[in-house]
C-alpha cells in the first residue's frame, strides 16, 4: 500500500479525453501536488492509503476551470456602466473610469475579489490583461490560484508605462521575476491592433518566438473594428497580424466576431486559439463569434469570461452554458457545441490557448491535481441522467463544493481557504463607494 | 402602533413600478397574507411593531418571480436527450418517453422537484401545461406555491383523454373545482395550432370569451413549424388563430420566434401577450423571439423557462439574464432589454399575462405578499453600483434566501419549510432509474 496525500472519492470523474469519457465509481490519488492515480474505487483502496480521504458522494469531479481571458481587477466596476453601446460603454465609461481610478491598490483589491468569485465558481486559472500584472501575479501567488499574467502593451501612456518600450521591459522584467513560479506564468498582452502600432507588434511577435511565449490579444471584437481598419489600412486586423508574424499556434485572439471562412482556415493551420467570450460579446452586442464552425475546423477555441464590466461574472459554468446555448442559434443547429465540448473549451483547450496542457486541462496520472467537486444533489440538477449534462446546463456556481490547485484545497465545502472573503468585499465596497460619489 | 404579522427591513427593495424605481432603506409591513405597507424603515418602525421582524441587511427584496410557460413534471426528463434537433428531440425521444412513462405518479413526482426548484429559485407562481392538471394543482397547493394550471387540450387520445371533448370536460370540471382556492388558477392550455383542430379553437375561443378566462398557446415556436402550415393551410398559425378569435386580451402565445411587423402590431393593438423563452429557443435552435422590438411595439412580453428537458432548468433569474444579452444581440443594441425590464417581465409582465397583476407582480400596498429576498453579499454581486444589474447579470439562484407567497414564509434561510426536498429527490431518482434502465 503506497501512502498519498489526499484520496478523492467522488461519485463521477470526467477527466476530459478523447473519448468524452465519463468515469462513475472512480476516484483520484493526489501526492505532491500531482495526481497519482485515476482509478476504480475498489483499485484505488487496493493500492493506496492515506490520512486525508474525501468522500463525496453526490459529485463530480471535473478539472479546474480555464478562464482564457479576463480583466480581474475589473470586477471593481462590476455594473458601473451597463446596457450601453460597446463605444460608450468604453469611451464615456469604462477608460475614462480607468485612468481616474486604476493604481497598484485598485489592482490589489479588484483582483483579490476576482480571486475569491473565480475560486469559489471553480477556476483555477486565469489569463490576464491589465494594468500592474505584477500585483495580479502576488495576489494569485498568494491565495494558490493559477494565473498567466499578460504583459500588457499598448501604444499610448498609462500610469503603468509612458511608451512601447517601458511596457515591454516592465513586462520582460516581470517575466523574469516569475521564472521560478509554479503557479504564475506570463504572456504578451498587447491590447488590440487598433492600439497597438506595427513596429511594436512586430517586436512583440519576434520576442514571442525567441522566448516561445503566448500572445494574448483582442482581435476582431466588433464589426466596426474590422470596417474601420480596412478603411484606414486596406486591411482586415487578422491580416495584418498573420503579415507581422503574429499568427501561430502561439496566439490567442480574444472575441473574433468577425470571421471569414479563409480567416477560419488560416487559424486552424496554424494552430492559433480563439479565445470565446460569448456573455461579453452579448452583452456589449458585439457579434457573434462562430464557436460551432471553428470546432467543426480543428480550431482550438477555448473561453473567457471577459472582465466584470461587461459580463458581469467571471463564473465559468454560466459561460459554458452559455457558449453552448449561444452557438446553437448561431450555427442553427441544435447538434452544434454539445455540453462535453463546451467543458472542454471550458478546461482542456484553455490550457492548450494557454501552453499548460501537460500541466492542467484534464485529469491525467502526472497532471498537476487542479481539480473541481462539484455538489449535483441540488433539486436544479435531479434527477442525473448524464453528470455532464447537468454540468452545462442545470448547475449554478454555487455548486462547486472544493477546488484544488496543485493539491492544495483553496475551496473547503464552500468556504475559501486562502483568502478573507470578508475583508476582499469590505475593501470591495469602499473603492465602489468612492467611485459613486465622485 | 398597528401590530402586524410580518415586518421585512431589507437593505433595497424593488417594488417594480413604472418609475423603474430601487427603493433603499426602506421596508415592509406583512399582514393576513397582504402587503399593508412599503415604506422607509424610520416610517414602518413609527407605524407598525411585529412579533416577527425579519433583518435583511445585505439583501435585495423584488416580487415574486413569474414563470410564465413550463411544463413543470418534465424535469423528471431533464437531461434525458440533449444536444438534438427540435424534430428529433420531440419526436423521437419526448413523445415517445411521455407515451410510455406519464401517468399520475409521475406528474405528483415531477412536480414536487419542480416546486422545489422554483421556490428555491425564487418563482412564486408558474403557468404550467401539462397532463394531470389536477395533480399539478393539488400539488401546488400542498406546498403553497401559486400557479395557473392550464386546462390542457390535444386533439388526439394520451393518457389523460380521449377526445377535444373529454379533454375541455376534464379541465372544466377542474376550475369549478378550483373556484375557492386562493392560490391556483386555471386557464385553457389548446398544446399548438399544429396539434388542435379549428373546431375545437374555435370551441376553446368561445369559452374564453364567456369565463373571461386567459389562453396559453405554443406559437410560431419554429420557422418549420410556420412554413409547413403555410404549405398546408395557406395561412400563418397567428392569422389561423386571430380568423378563430383568440387573438385578444386573453392570448398567451409562447415562443414567437416567427414575427412579421404586422403581426407585432397586431398583438400589441389586441393586447395579447407573448410568452418568451429564450434558453429553450436557444437550446432547441428554434429560433429568436424578438424581445427588444415587442418592447418598443408595447407588447407585455412575459418570461417562461418552458420545461425542463429543453433548458435544462426552472431558473428565472438566469432566464432574466439570457433573455436580456439575447435580446442585445438579436436587436443588435446593447441598449436593449435593460436590468429592469428583464426583471420587469419576470414579474409584472407575468402578473399581467396570467390576468393576476391585480394581486402579483409588484411590491405594492394591497397586493399579495408574494416576495423574495435575494442576498448580494456574495463575491459574485460585489460591489453594488446598482442592484438591478447584479440581480439580472451577475446573481446565481442559490442567493435566493427567503420566499413568501401570500405572506407565508416557503424558504426560510435557503431552506424549503413545506417540501420534504430529499423525499422529492429519492423519488425522482427512482424514476430515472427506471426510464434510463429501459
């Protein structure tokens, strides 16, 4: 008998495979940080003990959640501004907002209160893009919660670099300071090709293959991007990126509403990953990305949540609903973006957008153990003819009983272990009480 | 000091009135089952004294949610055939399922989990279209719920009648039975123009007229289902239906995926009523109600869940939020279907359809006390710009604390206080197990 740290005995384990496969009587044997064994319980009891064995009876476990795009600290705006055109909504709203109210200690509240939902709705791992990643990156390292913190780029002065150039060292220089992380890795965040010039691009696309680090960018969010590009340069912003070098399997672009069937082929040959934020794109009615047709091309498409201020949750299993729901109406097929697909794009094709599919993404013997129980003895997801079913389509966030990152239990029936919910909500509400009275 | 049942201080309460207006610091006064004031909380506490006062601190009290079209036994269904077209969903797997497995039991089952869910979920009231409409009703009185149960008619024979005749028979006989209940009413339920002949419409229309009783109707669910009557009959199922007379004050039309302008005027000069179900239409692929543009035409457009099997859930607070980022993109104005008026059709709109808004619908002296508490303090819902906004795009149903129905407490502190939840769990297990095992 091999002693483990922690043995998981759930009622289904949905590992995420190929096979779309769904395990019941099985259970997971967790040792440093790894998962050890996936297993029948009655081979799992054979060959391992250990002091700390979780019975839960009524769950699934399934594995963390990939947020492939998000702004954390932006839940500090969370319905600031809603039910408005996306121009509005960002020019007479949320930048204005911006530059009066982000500082090092914005970022440090709104990203622990993002640390708490995301924790508490089953993410384990967020991908970034905001101002002072370096604080995002401390509080992620410090409440257990995996993260890829974006160096962000943009053209124009910001109170976290004057120009192209203090964007990218302070990004490299962040870089570096995590090379020793387990848990916080970084990729380039250059915001948008209409913030973004092409010489910086370009730079970002050269020190992306030297480094063999992600690029993380909004690209082709609305229709009106798309005409106004083409109306300045000729060009659609997708071509121009593929002419830069950016266009490889080391880029994720975020939102792609706007997509012809060539663009679709290019992404697939290349191996790019869009990164689907079906509420944002909702609710911001920006367009509606083509989620059905790029599975249906190879393409590895994976979802986010987008910030607070447009969504206005960062809870990944509405997002997936909604991904599937979504894409039903729009590819008109009710076959279209079934419910073990979306929690794949859910897990497993973030981890891939991400570059962390050895590590997290499904629940593999040798994967890190980021792993999510999740209760389905709630009346909204009985009676139990497929756990995944219910997953997708019946269960609210509320469900999520534990969450491990890297085998550490960060969620313990419910309650946060790592972080001071109270605390992360009162401090919360006093930067909302400044923003209203100002 | 008048002394009073009940006295809820909350920290906002949203009575849903034509101002749109959020009332904080203000309360509640309880009495018989009626609301006997709203006013501030110094005011109440001047006017009124209560054995029983409820702190409500960090919630958000807003009437009663209406669910304006389910079929509430089909969750015995739920999950059982997903991801399918609408044709084969129906005709392959629902039908077929109900031909072999509905009978009393299990529509006692079905709708002992559903109530569960709803009140859980915060729904206080549900128009439901089903077979054994008089187990419906005995079960919604057992556990104090308000629903309509619609007095269903098919042309051909199921297990509940055997002809148009049998079936207005049956429903006849069980509104006399109902006419001293405070709590359930009736209305006829004709299934779909595709399923009931004009004979038998045209019977239904009559008594409509002389009970001033509300009819609730599949229509224009499918663009198919449009087509196909056009190529048989010549005519839209609407125009069949207004030649019938039942296109007045007393149509509930579900669905509406299917609308010409002339038909949007056309329902708003007879004031008839849409009932829209925005994640079944989505699920199903059938099609897009448009929401935004009924609106703006003066329709009172309603919310329903539709069952179980199509949406997988009873959930009214999510159906706001689809409903609402649907509407925005199909509109394609992220102005459309703002916070309040998603929560408005949830409630008022509901009221009105169903012919209650007399006694539901808002928070208003005289009314019904049908509310619910809703708890904001979760991450999820801080902080708190507005809460509307988090009410309709960020709260998930388990921050639904407390419900009253004709001022009887249904959930106390999440809890159920007259359904035995686990009784109606294990129950409806037993039946998955046996559909599944066949």
């Amino acid at each position: 008998m091999e002693n483990v740290e922690q043995i998981l005995l759930p009622r289904w384990i949905i590992p995420v495979d190929d096979e779309n496969s769904i395990h019941e009587d099985f259970g997971i044997a967790i040792n440093a940080g790894r998962i050890v064994a996936v297993a029948s319980k009655s081979e799992l009891k054979a060959r391992y003990c250990s002091d700390s064995v979780v019975e839960l009876a009524e769950h699934a476990i399934i594995p963390g959640l990939v947020n492939a795009h998000t702004h954390a600290s932006m839940t500090l705006f969370r319905g600031l501004a809603d039910d408005l055109p996306m121009p509005v909504w960002l020019n007479e709203h949320i930048w204005p907002a911006e530059a009066k109210w982000v500082s090092r200690e914005f970022v440090q509240a709104g990203t622990s209160l993002a640390c708490a939902e995301m924790l508490r709705g089953g993410t384990t791992c967020f991908n970034d893009m905001y101002f002072f990643p370096d604080t995002v990156a401390e509080q992620s390292e410090a409440c257990g919660i995996r993260a890829c913190v974006g160096m962000i780029v943009i053209e124009f002065p910001t109170i976290w670099a004057k120009d192209p150039n203090e964007y990218i060292q302070k990004g490299l220089d962040l870089r570096s300071s995590l090379e020793k992380s387990t848990l916080v890795t970084t990729c380039f965040a250059p915001h948008a090709p209409y913030t973004v010039s092409d010489p910086t691009l370009t730079q970002i696309a050269e020190l992306s293959s030297e480094l063999n680090c992600q690029v993380h960018i909004h690209l082709h969010e609305t229709a009106e991007e798309v005409e106004r590009a083409v109306c300045e340069s000729g060009i659609r912003p997708f071509e121009r990126l593929n002419h830069l070098g950016l266009v490889n399997q080391r880029l994720m672009a975020v939102h792609m509403t706007q997509l012809k069937t060539h663009e679709i082929q290019n992404l697939a040959e290349h191996a790019s990953h869009v990164i689907h934020c079906p509420e944002s794109n909702l609710k911001l009615s920006s367009g509606s990305c083509p989620a059905g047709e790029l599975v249906s091309h190879g393409v590895n498409i994976a979802l986010g949540t987008d910030g607070a201020s447009s969504n206005n949750d960062l809870d990944m299993l509405g997002e997936m609903r909604t991904a599937s729901l979504f894409a039903k109406i729009v590819s008109e097929s009710a076959e279209s973006l079934d419910a073990y697909t979306a929690l794949r794009m859910a897990t497993l094709n973030g981890a891939k957008a991400l570059n962390l599919d050895h590590e997290i993404g499904s629940i593999e013997t040798g994967k890190s153990a980021d792993v999510v129980a999740l209760d389905l003895s709630h009346p909204a997801t009985q009676p139990c003819y497929s756990p995944v079913s219910q997953i997708v389509y019946s269960m609210s966030r509320d469900q999520v009983s534990d969450v491990w990152v890297a085998g550490k239990r960060l969620v313990n029936e419910g309650a946060l272990t790592t972080i001071d919910e109270q605390q992360s909500i009162t401090v919360a509400q006093n930067w909302c009480n400044r923003i209203s009275q100002s």
